[in-house]
C-alpha cells in the first residue's frame, strides 16, 4: 500500500512540475494566488532533490522551485491517510518528521529567502513548535484549493491553446483522482436528501470548504455532520453553552421556528444560535447590533435560532460556478453579522455570564 501511494504522489509531484516549468503564465498566476509568493520569470523547478541533514540521514525533497531570491521547498502527500484526527492537538508524524528533515538540510543556498510547504489532501496537524522556514499557518496549500485557482485560471482562457488543453486534461485528473474537493450538488443528489448517509464524502467536503473559507475571529469551528438536521460547521463562542454561529444546510420542515415549505427542498443556511436560558441572550437581542443585523438577517425573540437567513440549494444549482456562488452567500452572511457588531458583543461577553 505505501508503494502505492508513493507512486501516486510520484506521478502528481511530477505533474505538477511540469505544467509550473512549460506554463509560465499558469506558473506565476498559481504561486501568486497560492503561495502568495511572487516568483521571478527565471525559475528552475526539480523534484525528488537529496540532501543531506545535520541530524536526520537523507531528505528527499518533493518539489524545488527556486529564483534567483527565494527556495521554496514543498511536501507533497496524495491520499487520505491523514485525514481523520480525533483532536486538534494531534500532529501528523509522517509530515512533521518531513518538515524537521527539509529544515535540518546541509547545503541549503544562502542570501535566498527560504520557505517549506505542504501539499496535502488534509489540512495537517503539526504541533507549534519553532521552524525556521515553514509557518504553519499559512504554508499548508491544499489540492482542492490548487484546482479551484487552477480551474479559474483555466475558464478565463481564451481560443484553443495547448496551454488550455493541458489545465482541462490536468483538473480532469484532479476529479478523476478526488483531489479536487468539493464539486457542488446536483438535482439527484437533493432528491436522494432522504438517502444522506450515501452522501457522506459530499458533505464532508462541503464542510471541509466551509472551514477553509469561513474563519470568525473568537469561535472555533467543529463538524456538525447530520445532526438536529443540519450538516455544516458550528463556530462556538468560548463561553460554556451553545452560542455560536451555524454555516451549512438543513433538510427538515420541522425543527426551527423559522419554519420553511418542504417543497423548496434543502436550504443553504447561516444562523446566529443563543440557547433562550443563556444570560447573554436578553443583552444581545436588545442590542444595536441585533437590530442592524435584521436588516439582513429573519430576527426572531423564540427559540434558539434568534437571527437566520437561507435560501433554497436548488437556486445555487443553475449557477455557473455553483460553489463560488454558494460560499459567497455563506460569506457575505457572516460578513454582515461582523458588521452589525454581534460577533464583537458575542466575544466581548464574559463565559461566566453564561
């Protein structure tokens, strides 16, 4: 099974080399909008490159790419193996003993600006210890991200160009491979909404986007997969009940008070939550911020759900780029409860009122 796997991540490292070396507009488009790195036009790129470690015996580097400032090394991983963790504190020992192998390299260039990146299915879990050249917070690019600024790139592409044939072969193979993420719904899928448990991977990987998309400064965001009828990403509040904001889908007529017709099928859906015996409940809904955020947002003073806005999934299916259009909805309504001032009131509560 590892030879397997080393094959696969063989062949896609390769790829991948080659499309950055022949396509040099594709190259500076990816690593700009990628990597955030602006990488001059002079470039050489190699894979499986060896170099000794003061500590470690033999690196094999995955992919090089380097200028005539910058050396940017990258781990490449394909497959699912580190996907399932069971804490955020668990690090991925195959990709952290990777890591500590590139920065221990002997015979790194010197004067260049140094920087080590991973290529993976998952977001990895790597302890916060101190690194010279990788930060985890910002150099783990993910292959679903790589084909949806790939795919970008490709549909912006004018005439029939070899450039153009290569990206389509290429983000074909990525779907083809399931390294692409999520690829939106289709009218089967919402009628086999009853049969959700077939649809396992699929809401996975919607999930998956949300959290990749979505952050909200003082809420940590958990899986909520299938449950109270919903599947999505709760971003809770510190405090010790449940108060938080829900991004995601709901598929029943039955459970919120904001009560929608069966008809219109599985809605995409934002909410602010505030169980009704929290005792910051009564501060937030007769707050400033709780008014201006209705203008956006359906207010209700019952049930848990006091602010929600949804619309159907079937009026994203029709779009072209139906996962752009479905996670700016979930953006631009998480923007406007920033921008009420509710989040901010939210944070700036004590837990202990609670």
């Amino acid at each position: 099974m590892g030879t397997m796997i080393s094959q696969d991540e063989n062949y896609a490292t390769e790829l991948l080399a080659n499309l950055l070396y022949e396509l040099p507009a594709y190259r500076h488009h990816l690593l700009n909008e990628l990597f955030r790195i602006p990488i001059a036009e002079e470039v050489t790129i190699k894979t499986q490159q060896c170099y000794q470690t003061k500590r470690f015996g033999r690196a094999i580097l995955d992919l090089v790419i380097e200028d005539s400032e910058r050396f940017i090394m990258i781990e490449v991983k394909v497959g699912a193996g580190i996907n399932v963790y069971q804490a955020h504190n668990e690090i991925d020992e195959d990709i952290y003993d990777q890591i500590q192998k590139y920065e221990d390299c002997i015979g790194l260039p010197e004067g260049k600006e140094i920087s080590i990146f991973t290529l993976t299915q998952h977001t990895p879990r790597i302890m916060h210890a101190k690194h010279r050249y990788y930060k985890a917070d910002t150099h783990n690019i993910r292959w679903h991200e790589l084909y949806r600024i790939t795919n970008q790139y490709y549909l912006k592409l004018k005439g029939d160009t070899t450039e153009k044939y290569l990206l389509e072969q290429y983000t074909r193979f990525l779907k083809e491979e399931n390294m692409a993420g999520f690829q939106g719904f289709t009218l089967k899928d919402l009628a086999d909404m009853s049969r959700l448990t077939e649809l396992t991977e699929m809401l996975r990987q919607h999930r998956e986007l949300i959290r990749t998309r979505i952050r909200i400064e003082g809420f940590k965001g958990s899986d909520e997969h299938l449950l109270w009828d919903r599947d999505g990403v709760f971003y809770k509040w510190r405090g010790p009940s449940k108060v938080g904001v829900f991004v995601g889908l709901w598929f029943s007529d039955e459970i919120y008070h904001f009560k929608f017709p069966w008809e219109s099928g599985p809605r995409a859906m934002v909410f602010l939550e505030i169980p009704p015996q929290n005792t910051i409940r009564n501060q937030v809904v007769e707050s400033e911020a709780y008014a201006k955020a209705g203008s956006a947002f359906g207010r209700q003073n019952v049930g848990y759900q006091i602010l929600l806005t949804s619309k159907p999934l079937t009026d994203f299916l029709s779009k072209e780029d139906q996962i752009g259009a479905l996670m700016a909805f979930y953006q631009d309504s998480v923007s406007e409860l920033k921008k009420s001032g509710i989040l901010d009131l939210i944070s700036s509560a004590k837990p202990n009122e609670a």
